[in-house]
C-alpha cells in the first residue's frame, strides 16, 4: 500500500509503477470504467457492469481494478469485495491511511511504502494542482475552484486551502480539513507527543522514499519488493530505467502546470508563503527531516 498525499509524487508513481506492468489500484480503474463508489452492504442494487465484481481494466495503458481507494466509500467498497485478500492488487494507493488499512488482516498482510517531499513544496505542488486538476478528481466545488484560480501563493498559504501538517495528522489519526475535524468540531491541536508517534510509525511500519530522489527511491522499492529482478542488490533492466525517467519527466511538467500565471519568487525559500506555510506545518517539517535520514538507513540497508 502506497501512502499519498497530493504532493505530486502518486501520479509519477502511477506512471513508473506501470513500467513494471503492475496491477495498481487508485481512483483511475473507477474513472476508466466510470463506475460509482457508492455501496450498501448486502445491497445488490447497484449499477451494472462489473460493479459487484473486481476487475482489472486499461487506463493510460496501465492496469488497474475497479475500485477507487482515495475515497472513504471507495474503500469501503473496496472492502465489501474483499480486495485485501483478492491477491489481485500489486499496489494500492491512498492518502487515507486509516481507512484503508482496514483492507488488511494478519492473514492478509499490506506493506506501506511512502514517497515523501518537503512539505511545503507538497503544499505549493497541491495549490497548482487544485488549479489545474478536473473537477472529478479535485472534488472542489465552482465557488472553490474560482477563488484559487484568483490566488497567489501568498494568499494560498494564508488561506482555509492550505493544510495544516497534513501527515502527522493522518499518521496519528487526527485529520483537519477546512478547519474543522472529521466530527466537525475545531480541528484537534497537535503536540510533541503527536510528533513522535508519526515518527514511529514510519520507522516501524514503512519503506520510506524521498521526492528529491524519486529514482533512488523507485530502486529501493524494487530492491525490497524484487521487482524487476532488482531484489538483493539487482538492478531494474534498461528498458524498465528508461521508461522510469519518461514518467518522472513527464511528472514533473504537469507538476509545473497549474502555475503558469503565479510568481515563482513567491514560492521561493524565506518568501512570505513559504513562511506562512512552515508555520502551518511545522510538526510536518520535523517529520520530514526524520524520514530524510531513515531513508538514508535504509537504504544502507538494502
């Protein structure tokens, strides 16, 4: 199970990962077979198709399976077809980490694997995508949609759009969103405490990969999950490498988009965005130089 959070680096997995001709699952088999998420348990109601079955089908010439794992419903669905113990899924991506371990038992084990960046060009990365991205996949409404148009980073940075230490919230299980908590109450305060359990649960539970190294994190997923021939110290066939770096190439141009009318000095170190935005995720920050020197060790490692 990779763990994602809108930070750019999903959509350059999706692609690398397809590389290896891996089974994926994201919200690309449900947009690709356009089937809902919205499920009964028990309920048999339902759209037709492939809907009450799993099913692997063509997107971008990737594949994936028909269930949608960065929703709450998705999952749920994902749940009722028993997609944990299907044995169909290579990789499955979310950013609700909570949610979608429920997908696995102690028979049916997942591996979490990370692909972390500096959280406040995650942040930036976010507001160029929420610009540019569909409609479907942003889930904004006009009203949203239209104000971030009209933003800059500054105002993005300062305003209800921007998280607040987004990973040490999900990690710990204490999500805020527009400023209000799941319960709809006022988002819980993060502590020190907060800090370390995230870091822990990274050092326990994940294999950890940076943004500023995609590459060299790709190589380390493959070491440990032997694709490609690249277990024990292998290395990924040329064909596999070259066709990694047109996805990271073509991940970082659409990284870009979504930011052609804004002030690239606003998003430069020590500006005012940039500030505001490490005073939002600070907590973020700590955690993000832990995992710098854990990927190091693990990679030593491998």
């Amino acid at each position: 199970a990779d763990f994602k959070g809108n930070g750019g680096g999903s959509s350059v997995m999706e692609g690398v990962l397809g590389c290896l001709n891996l089974v994926q699952v994201s919200s690309e088999g449900v947009m690709e077979s356009n089937e809902s998420n919205n499920v009964e348990v028990g309920g048999a109601n339902k759209p037709g198709g492939d809907y009450l079955h799993l099913s692997v089908v063509m997107a971008m010439g990737r594949k994936y399976i028909n269930v949608d794992t960065t929703t709450k419903d998705g999952i749920e669905r994902a749940k009722v077809l028993a997609l944990g113990s299907s044995g169909m899924a290579d990789v499955i991506y979310s950013s609700l980490l909570q949610d979608v371990s429920s997908l696995f038992t102690s028979l049916n084990q997942g591996r979490m694997f990370v692909l972390i960046r500096h959280p406040i060009e995650r942040e930036m990365a976010r507001f160029r995508y929420l610009r540019r991205g569909q409609f479907e996949r942003t889930k904004l409404n006009d009203w949203q949609r239209g104000n971030l148009q009209d933003m800059s980073y500054v105002e993005y940075a300062k305003s209800e759009f921007a998280r607040d230490n987004w990973m040490t919230r999900e990690l710990v299980n204490k999500r805020c969103n527009d400023g209000k908590g799941e319960d709809g109450r006022a988002c819980a305060s993060l502590d020190d405490k907060d800090v370390h359990t995230a870091k822990e649960i990274l050092r326990r539970k994940a294999l950890i990969g940076l943004y500023s190294d995609i590459m060299g994190a790709v190589q380390h997923y493959g070491r440990y999950f032997g694709w490609d021939n690249a277990r024990k110290g292998g290395r990924f066939e040329d064909a596999t490498m070259f066709c990694f770096q047109n996805h990271i190439l073509e991940g970082m141009r659409k990284d870009a988009l979504g930011g052609k009318d804004l002030d690239p000095n606003d998003a430069m170190e020590h500006s005012d965005a940039y500030v505001a935005l490490m005073e939002k995720n600070r907590h973020d920050f700590d955690l993000f130089t832990y995992a710098q020197t854990l990927y190091k060790y693990q990679v030593e490692l491998s």
